[in-house]
C-alpha cells in the first residue's frame, strides 16, 4: 500500500513480480535484481539514486511505485536500553515496533497487523480490536528501516527477528511470507538468517504445516495453558482449535535439523502456574522437539491478572528442567515504556485514527 493511491510501494512487490513488470515495460527482467539490491542491501529510498539503471528506467520507476520510510509519530526509550516506536502508516493507523538490545546484537519485535482479532483476554492489543493485515511493504518497513537506523548510528548490528509484536502473523499468512522471503534473502533480500528468525502463533492450526513448508524460520506456540478450559478462557482461538488438534499440529511441523519448536507459556497467578499445571506440561510436550520461555506476566492497567511469586516461578521452572526440558524464564524488556511481551497497544486509539 503507497501514500499516493496511483502508486504501488515497490517492497510489496516480489521479485517475481518486479520481474513481471519490468518485462511488461519491455525491460530486461534481470533488472528487478538490481533495483532490489538498491532497496534492500543499499538501503536507497529514491529511484533516481540507482545510478546503474538508465535515466528511462529510473523515470519509469518514479512513474509507477514509491519507496517510503515508515513515519516514527513517537519514541520511547526504556530503562533497559529497549526502545519502542510508534509508526503512523499511510491511512492514519498506528503500529508498533521494538528494539531490544541483547548482549552483541539487536532483536526486532515486529507486528503483523495493525490490531488484532485474537481477543486473548491477557494482552493489550487484543482489547483495541482489529483494524486490518500489514502489506508485505509495511513488514518489511519495520526491518528495513531499522536496520539502516542501527546501521547509521554504529555498534551493534540487528540480527533477530521475532514476529511478536501486533497481530496474529498466521492470520496474514501471505503477506507474512512474502516479507519473510524479503528479510531472510541473501542476495537481494536484507539478509536476515533463517535461524534468527521467530515466526509466534496463538495456534491457528491450519496455516501451520504452511509455515513449515514455504519458509524455513523458527516457529513459537503461545500455548499459555495445559487444559482446553483455562485456554479457552485465556485464548478464544482455542474453541476452535482446541490443545490436542494444536499439539497435533507441533507433532506434525516439519521442523529443519537441529531445531525445535518454542512454546511460550505466560504464568498467570492463580491461574496457570500451578504445579499440577508444570506437570501436565511435562507430558503435553513430550512427544515434540520443544523448548520452553516462561513469561512472568507484565502487568497492565485494566487488567486483573497479576504476576505469579518469584518462588512459584522458580518452582515452575526447576520442574520442567528436571524433566529435562530447555526452558528458560523471559523476563520481558522495555516493561516501563508498555513494550513488554503482551503490552503493545499502539497507545488504541491508533485503530480508530483516519484522518
């Protein structure tokens, strides 16, 4: 989607289709490669800086498609040294987006949709509703221009990806992939490695097997509980697709070699971190190759859930390590700022904003 409604963004064309056009135009197809290296490896925003393609083609290009940086509306620095910008799109609607700064390296926390319709009664974007999907431009804005904001100021480099921030990302499976062959492509792509990227559903079962065939990127499973009634409560997609069609699904996931499935596991006091609750986790995953991130639940005005006990957590989390499970307690970043795990709202009244 393009500021100017007589212009195509030209990230969301494919290679393919960039192809496509140009031999429509009567141009060469090659050149799609070298106006996507422009794009994407050189980080240039105007056509007539691709000094390699004639003057035509450049005037061609300017005729047909723009190339534009998402709006930073706000930035939010936390404590921590994570960083949360407010994009405005081209409509007037909002997305949110997080840097979080790791030990050598930077992860991107992306959205997918602006809103979401998932209704999972713990998080925030859930309670501003759904507006609509991300073109794959608008996806790969989020990389793109943070890649070069990183890239411009020094240090250190973005090297993951999590698809965790707004949005169900199965639920815009087109436009998910299609900016996944963007970020992960090599040549003519931003370069993001496959291994370092993190694709999370809330369990939308059918378009899994999916994932798992047209891309080679890690897959997590907000899974959040271990019985069909508290998940439902929790996560309504669960009526439709309850824990053993998803857990079936895992079992079925053609994972790549020497990977394994992430299943993130939000601990709700009183409602999810039981010990009763770790044991049947213990046996739900034992048929898949699973690692396990605990997520003390980030608390939020409006909400009545709270944060289990430190000792509880701990508890929780020795007995799935003594079962011999990788699982590791995620304690969220950028928590002062609302950008923590289940906190991204894209402050709501983004949803409603058109003007």
């Amino acid at each position: 989607m393009a500021p100017e409604s007589s212009k195509i963004d030209i990230k969301d064309l494919s290679r393919q289709q960039l192809s496509d056009w140009l031999k429509g135009q009567g141009r060469r197809p090659f050149r799609a490669d070298q106006i996507l290296r422009w794009v994407y490896l050189r980080q240039v925003d105007r056509f007539d800086d691709m000094t390699n393609l004639g003057k035509p083609l450049r005037a061609d290009l300017e005729t047909a498609f723009v190339n534009p940086r998402l709006q930073v509306e706000s930035e939010a620095v936390s404590r921590d040294g994570s960083r949360k910008l407010l994009f405005r799109l081209h409509d007037g609607l909002h997305i949110e987006t997080v840097i979080i700064p790791e030990k050598e390296h930077f992860t991107l926390c992306v959205s997918s949709q602006v809103g979401c319709s998932q209704g999972c009664s713990f998080c925030m974007t859930a309670k501003g509703g759904f507006a609509r999907n991300l073109s794959a431009g608008e996806i790969i804005s989020q990389v793109r221009d943070v890649q070069h904001q990183v890239s411009m100021q020094g240090g250190m480099p973005l090297t993951n990806i999590v698809f965790m921030g707004m949005g169900e990302p199965l639920a815009n499976y087109k436009n998910v992939v299609q900016a996944l062959d963007v970020i992960t492509d090599g040549d003519f792509g931003l370069k993001i490695s496959t291994r370092r990227v993190t694709v999370s559903t809330a369990g939308l079962v059918p378009k899994m097997a999916d994932l798992g065939r047209d891309t080679q990127v890690n897959l997590a499973v907000s899974l959040n509980a271990t019985d069909d009634d508290t998940r439902s409560r929790l996560m309504p997609i669960n009526r439709k697709y309850p824990i053993a069609d998803l857990i079936g699904a895992c079992r079925c996931y053609p994972l790549p070699p020497r990977r394994k499935i992430t299943f993130e596991y939000i601990l709700m006091k009183g409602v999810n971190d039981s010990i009763a609750d770790a044991e049947r986790l213990v046996k739900l995953l034992r048929p898949i190759k699973a690692k396990i991130n605990l997520i003390p639940f980030n608390e939020h005005p409006g909400s009545d859930f709270k944060r289990p006990d430190a000792s509880r957590i701990s508890q929780f989390q020795e007995l799935l390590a003594d079962h011999h499970y990788t699982v590791i307690v995620r304690h969220s970043k950028g928590q002062d700022i609302g950008a923590a795990c289940g906190q991204l709202s894209a402050e709501v009244r983004g949803l409603k904003t058109q003007d």
